[in-house]
C-alpha cells in the first residue's frame, strides 16, 4: 500500500490539479492525441514547459494510484466523464 488512507479524496485531489494543469496546457483530456502532442511540444518558456510537465507527472501518479486501487478491490472513477 502506498500510504494513502483514503484513495476517493486523494484522487479527487489529484483530478482536481491535473484538469487544472490540461486547461493551461489548452490540452482535452477526452482526447489521448491532444495529450501526446502535448507531451511531445517543449515550449520556449520555462512557465509552458512546466505545465506540461506537471500534466505528465500528475497523470503518470494517477495510473499508480488507480494501480493501487485496483489492487484494493476498488474501482476508481473515470478522470473524464464518459459519453453517453
């Protein structure tokens, strides 16, 4: 176990920041292409880079999470609302 004592709050935490970091990124996060350019673009300021960057960390920690819960018996919620 990771040490989180309550998944559901932390990962509300978590989504919380990383839709934070896709808005300033202009980056839709129902859209996996928009994410990989993302990723793939290095801006020419540091304050640009950053923001991708933490997008990229922050995802990367919501895998690992939605690992452990999964491992828990638990089923975490989806980061983006899915279509009707």
């Amino acid at each position: 176990m990771s040490g989180f004592e309550n998944y559901r709050e932390e990962l509300a935490n978590l989504d919380h920041e990383i839709r934070h970091y896709a808005a300033v990124c202009g980056v839709d996060l129902a859209n996996r292409g928009e994410i990989e350019a993302c990723f793939m673009a290095h801006h020419d300021t540091w304050a640009g880079d950053k923001a991708r960057e933490n997008l990229h960390g922050l995802l990367i920690l919501r895998i690992k999470l939605e690992s452990e819960m999964l491992g828990e018996g638990m089923v975490p919620p989806s980061l983006v609302p899915l279509a009707d």
